[in-house]
C-alpha cells in the first residue's frame, strides 16, 4: 500500500474506521484511537475495554511514549499469592488501561471529537459485523479454555459455542458500554457506572477490584528507550514493556558484524537469535515497573559498554544457553496510523492471553486482561507483586528514526514474539532494504528457551540444517500452529507519503488514499 494517508491493523473493518477518520478531517491519532475502538468489537480474541495499551507517537516535530498499563488492587501484597500467580480468572486482573489512553491521546493530539471516534465500533457491535476466519479460530480455541470463567460464555458463546468464520456477532451490551465511554470521556469506566459494575462483580467472587483502584488510575508519558545501528534509531517504551530487549539486541548486534551477511543466511539468522537470548535473559532478569528497578535501571541494560561485553559472550560458531547478566550504573492488537501532515501514531493493546483472564463484567461486555500474570511471586525480585504496581509488560509499540526524522511505525503481535519481531522487521527493512511488506511476508524465528528455537515451516531447509549444526534445536511450526509468529503492520515514510505492509499471518490490511 502506497498513500500520503495510511492504517494498518489486523482486522478489515477495523482498519477502515481509521480510514474513515482521516476522510473525515481528523489525524492519524483520531484513526489510531478509532482503529482500536473498533478493535474491541471486532477482535475480541486479542482485546477488549479490560485491556492495556501503549502508543509512540510523532507529532509533526517531536517523539512521544504513552505507558497506559494498569496498576495492580491495593490489596495485592506477596501474601495474597502463596502458590504463584494466577494465570486465569479474577486474581489475574490488574486496572484496565486502554480507556485512558483513547482520552489521553485524543485531549493531547486528536482533532475530531472524542465521541465521533466511536460510531464505527458502536455500529458494529449493535448491528454485527462477520467474524473472520483468523480471529474465528482464535475464538474457539478461547471459547473451550474460558467457557467457565465468570461471564464469559454469557457475552462471547452465543447458542454455546464460538462464532464460526463469517457468521455474525452483535453485543448491545458492549455497544451500550462504549456509548456510555464516549459520553464521558472515559470517567463512566473509572468513576462511574462502569467503575461500580467492575468493582461489583470483583466483589461477588471475592476479587481485590475495587473502586478506588479503578479511580486512582493514572498513564504516565514516559518518553522512549532507543538504540542506534546502522544510521537508524529502535526506539520502544521503557520498562515495565518488554520493548527493551529488542533495542539490547541491536545495541550487540552492533558489535558482531551482522552486516557482512545476506538476511536469509545461517549467520544472519544465528547472530541474531544469539543476541535476543542474551536480552530475554536479562528482562527476565531486571525487567519490572521502573519504579521498582532500584540496582538495575533500564539505562544500564542499554548501555554502550554492557552490551559491548555481552556481545562478546556470542560464539559465532556454536549456540548457547546464556545465563542473565550483571549489569549496573505474554494475544494482542496493534495500529499504525500515518497522515500527510507527517503525524505517525504506534499505538498496540492487548488483553494478554487471547481473551485474558477470561472475565467479562455482565451486562456492559468488558472483558478483562490477566495482566498479574506477568508478576513474579519471588520474594526480592524486581517484578515481584505488591499493590498499586505495574507488571513486567509483552505488549510493545515500536518506531524508527534516522538523524532525528521519523521513518518507520511499526509492531508485531505475539507475547514473547514481540521484541523478536521488532528486531527482524526493523533489520529487514532498514539494514537489508527490503520493502515493509516483504519484511511482513519473510519467514521468521522465534527464540523459545534454553536452545530451542521454533521457525515457520517455510524457512528453508539449508538454513534449519545450517542451524542445527550449531546447535541450535530447531522446532518447526506449521501456518496452523503459526499464531506464536505474531502479526506484523508496518508504515513507511517515502518520498510524498508512506509504504504499509499488513501480515498474511492475521486477518488484517492496510488503507489508505
């Protein structure tokens, strides 16, 4: 797709309530935040209002990083989970921060009107709209792993199963709830009506939720962490985001001379899976809400010397398992949203896990993320839970620029997948010059544990076998086992407007005129 004026996300109608926006006069925020409004409705399998999101955006002079994750209840303390964190269900909620971040970026940089950006998405959830085929099996999968969590199957099981790709879904109930959103700029979902019916339904099964943690929710503009290589900056949100492992493992990709080799050649592909599992292991390691990395701060993983020296853990000739490091000084929607006044919008929310902790709140159809589940219930670590903290994030905006300019928005879907995917399409287009879409459309690895790393079957067999001879346990995934390989959508500045690409993998596409 070639346009002055661009969106890209992973569901067709979603895509075009953002289109609609520009045609009506707004900016590339406006068709970002109407994009994911839309997004709830439409792929209720990655998102919903129970969701947290994160955005960078480009002004039309200046970058700019918005942390919309929620915090957890109050009454989180480490006591609260003797046997581990909660992976589904009520113990699993933090606050939702998604609502925040559509009146936050629409008050800061929209043009139209707050209300007007949820007309598409109210339309679709009161009339319906056709399920597509990705996100129907999404669906399913969810519907027979969530069927009994508290609302669940009330709100997204029609006739007791999942709808089936091309029949129709409506929610009245989630269209009510996105009125009622738009009415108050989002004051219905944190201190009113919204607020008591979530609080309300936490009490009934003896959750933590309670109004005032609803109330005391706050986003925080955290500006960007950024590595250099190859005249192009990485830029992504600082911790709690995971976004930093993909700007450590360009920072020692610097050091190991990737660019002597083609981008589909085994030392291409060993270099960089080296690298990320040098950065995981350290995310793993320090990773957690900022406020809380007190001996490890984000600017000592990305620092010159450090990863300097981590680089040179890499064998050129061999994988390895890597222990973290000493340094000192996880399903999801996303958007990418472009004009022809040069505003570039990076904007991604998930509920984490598909559907999340599977709890939808009767009668409004919000359905809530299982963010706790990104704690740690390790006494002394970093990311361990306590109240009114963020925890270590999946969900990662990214965006790309050169001396200074702006040059690429872009993100890729997929927990884990995320930073990998950052660091392939950021090397693709930019070291490799390959266009967004081809990027989009290449084969791609995914660093697993230990020395297993999963490829999609499409990638060569001279390269699997050049990897295994590393020693590198390759996994093959075929495309019906291939939602861990994520969804990627990428918008370009070219001379006169944008080049956008939109993953095969995902139903999605890009618009533009």
């Amino acid at each position: 797709m070639l346009a002055a004026n661009i969106v890209a996300t992973s569901q067709p109608l979603a895509a075009q309530a953002g289109l609609r926006m520009l045609l009506a006069g707004g900016n590339a925020v406006d068709a970002a935040i109407a994009a994911a409004i839309a997004l709830v409705v439409v792929e209720p399998s990655g998102n919903g209002l129970g969701s947290d999101a994160f955005a960078i955006l480009w002004d039309g002079s200046s970058l700019h990083g918005l942390n919309a994750a929620g915090r957890s209840p109050a009454a989180w303390t480490p006591d609260r989970f003797p046997d581990g964190m909660v992976e589904r269900g009520w113990e699993s909620v933090t606050v939702p921060g998604a609502v925040s971040s559509w009146v936050d970026l629409s008050a800061h940089f929209g043009r139209l009107p707050f209300e007007q950006l949820f007309e598409p998405a109210i339309v679709y959830a009161e009339r319906g709209f056709l399920v597509s085929p990705v996100i129907a099996e999404l669906w399913r999968r969810a519907g027979d792993q969530l069927g009994r969590q508290p609302g669940f199957a009330e709100a997204f099981l029609p006739g007791g199963r999942a709808p089936r790709a091309g029949e129709p879904f409506v929610s009245p109930a989630l269209a009510h709830s996105l009125r009622r959103i738009a009415e108050t700029r989002g004051e219905a979902f944190y201190r009113g009506e919204l607020a008591e019916k979530i609080a309300a339904f936490a009490r009934q099964h003896g959750a933590a939720m309670t109004e005032t943690d609803l109330a005391e929710h706050r986003n925080d503009w955290c500006g960007t962490v950024s590595t250099d290589y190859a005249g192009f900056a990485l830029h992504e949100i600082p911790p709690n985001g995971q976004g930093i492992a993909a700007c450590m493992a360009l920072g020692m990709l610097r050091h190991l001379g990737l660019d002597r080799y083609e981008p589909d050649s085994v030392p291409a592909l060993h270099l960089q899976i080296e690298a990320m599992k040098l950065a995981f292991r350290d995310v793993a390691a320090f990773v957690a809400d900022a406020e809380a990395m007190d001996e490890v701060r984000p600017a000592d993983l990305i620092n010159e010397g450090y990863l300097a020296e981590r680089a040179r853990l890499v064998d050129a000739n061999r994988a390895t398992d890597f222990a973290a490091g000493a340094p000192r000084g996880g399903s999801t929607v996303y958007v990418t949203a472009a004009d022809a006044d040069g505003m570039m919008v990076s904007f991604i929310q998930s509920n984490y896990m598909g559907f999340g902790s599977g709890v939808v709140v009767p009668g409004t159809g919000i359905s809530m993320q299982n963010r706790g589940f990104g704690f740690s219930a390790r006494p002394g670590h970093p990311n361990q839970v306590a109240p009114g903290k963020r925890p270590r994030h999946t969900i990662i905006p990214a965006f790309l620029t050169r001396d200074g300019a702006p040059l690429m928005s872009f993100g890729v879907m997929g927990g884990p997948m995320q930073p990998q995917g950052h660091l392939q399409m950021a090397l693709r287009t930019q070291l490799w010059g390959q266009d967004p879409q081809s990027a989009a459309d290449a084969p791609r690895w995914r660093v697993v544990s230990g020395l297993t790393v999963a490829v999609e079957e499409s990638l060569d067999e001279r390269l699997i076998a050049g990897l295994e001879g590393l020693g590198h346990k390759i996994v093959r995934e075929s495309p019906d086992d291939a939602f861990g390989f994520g969804g990627a959508q990428l918008i370009q500045r070219v001379e006169g407007g944008y080049v956008a690409g939109s993953d095969p993998r995902k139903d999605g596409q890009a618009v533009g005129f």
